[in-house]
C-alpha cells in the first residue's frame, strides 16, 4: 500500500518537473529565437530565477482556488482571490525582472521607471495567466484521460461479469452432457436425434428467460424439469419414470427449484 503510494507520488512529482522544465526551455527558445547566442542565456536566467514565482501562483490556482471556492461555488470568494493571486504576484515577477534581471542579464527588454504602474502589471499578469491556463488545460486533459481509461476498464469488467453470468445461465454441464448424448445419437443414426437437438435449444432457450425474470414463476421450473426429462428419454434406452406431484396454486408460487435425477449411478446436470 505505502510503496504504491510512493510510486504514484514519485510519477506526480516527474511530471511536475517535465512540465516545468519544458516550458523554461521552450519560452525561453521562443523568446530568444533569432537573437545572439547572450540572449538564450538572459531570457533562460529569466524563467528559472522568476520559475517560483509562477509555480507558486499556478499551485495556489489549481489546488487551493478552485478545489476550495470554484467547485464548492463561493463566486465573490474566488473571483477576488483569483485577481488578488494574478496582482500580486505580477508585481513581484516585474519587481525582479526590472531591478535585478533585465539589469544585469541580455534580453533586450527596455527598463522603464514605473514599471509597477497599474496597467503594465495587468500586462504582465495577463502574461503569468497564460501558464496557469496551459497547466489547467494540461491537467484537466490528463484527467480526461484516467477518466476515459477507467470508464473502459469499468465496461470491460462489466462485459466480462455479464459472459460469466451468461455462462453460468447456460449451464454448462447439462450442455455438455446433451451435446455428448447428441454425437452418441448422430454415431448410431438414431433417428430422433433432429428432436434432441430442438428440444435442448429449447430448454437452453427457457433457461436464459427464466434467469431474466426478476420473480419466476415456480410452474416455469416444473416446465423446465419436464423438458430436461423429456430429452433425457431421448438419450437413454430406458427412459426415467418420474411423477411430479404440486399442491396449493403452482400459478402463484414464485420460488427456484433444484432437481438431480439419478439414473443407473449416472447424475444429470442440475437445473
């Protein structure tokens, strides 16, 4: 149990890691393509130095925002402390990139003075929005995924129970048994072997009905146990002499039954 808990955490946490460096690598190939080699190296000191910056926006966003305020629908509770995270944390992504990156590393970003005026942080924080969307998209198409994985292994298990249902319906003993009787009736051209084969249809037919109805009538199974002697007739040269004997209503009784004839030491299959 704690082992496979370990290895989820373990797959969670490199997927983290794989997110978040191919999207260091990739702006920073976006950014700096075309531009002198100084460039890759400013714009890629630029996203690893602001990287808790925007880890720590996206995290607080995806699993304490939504799980806490959008699912449970608290709107005013959400949408303030979703543009509060967005204000906030755009300041201090131009509070480090204009005093201390851009400064010091090539970009060629202009430096401006009031670089915190309210519409050039709007600005940045629409652009700190975008990789909080790609890793919202990213995980609610992951989840799409197990989701439509698990839906088809829950169908397949379903399929899986309704074959073994069905199976154990048909009883696979009594067919066995009268396919056997059957070649036996074929390799000594016995000249009812036609009736022997529609009557076992028959019966197998009665059998699955009978397992569909949620109350089956008790007359049904007397109906089932006549058929299954009547083919046992079919197949041995001394045909059984069985009398069933109902008191009361057999119309309304709802019940199961169970019969195993014994003939000559040999047991039929049990309905």
């Amino acid at each position: 149990m704690a082992s496979g808990v370990e290895i989820n955490l373990s797959k969670r946490v490199w997927r983290h890691v794989i997110f978040w460096t191919a999207w260091v690598l990739g702006f920073t190939f976006i950014q700096s393509f075309g531009k002198p080699y100084p460039y890759y190296f400013g714009w890629f000191s630029y996203y690893m130095l602001t990287l808790p910056i925007f880890m720590a926006h996206t995290y607080l966003v995806a699993y304490v925002l939504i799980p806490k305020f959008l699912t449970n629908r608290l709107w005013p509770v959400f949408v303030l402390s979703f543009f509060g995270l967005l204000y906030g944390f755009s300041i201090l992504e131009l509070f480090l990139s204009n005093e201390f990156i851009f400064r010091w590393y090539p970009t060629g970003t202009l430096l401006l003075d009031n670089y915190l005026r309210p519409g050039n942080v709007i600005i940045s924080g629409l652009g700190n929005l975008y990789i909080v969307l790609v890793f919202l998209a990213t995980r609610t198409i992951r989840n799409w995924y197990l989701a439509s994985n698990q839906k088809k292994m829950l169908e397949q298990e379903k399929l899986h129970r309704q074959i073994e249902d069905t199976i154990s319906r048909v009883q696979p003993r009594m067919l066995l048994y009268a396919i056997d009787q059957i070649e036996q009736m074929v390799e000594r051209g016995d000249p009812d072997v036609t009736v022997a084969i529609a009557l076992t249809s028959e019966l197998l037919s009665d059998i699955m009905m009978y397992h569909r109805e949620a109350h089956p009538l008790f007359t049904t199974e007397v109906e089932m146990v006549k058929k299954l002697l009547a083919l046992v007739s079919l197949f041995r040269k001394d045909p059984p002499e069985v009398d069933i004997f109902l008191s009361g209503d057999p119309g309304h009784i709802r019940g199961s039954i169970h019969v195993t004839v014994q003939l000559s030491g040999h047991g039929l299959p049990r309905i």
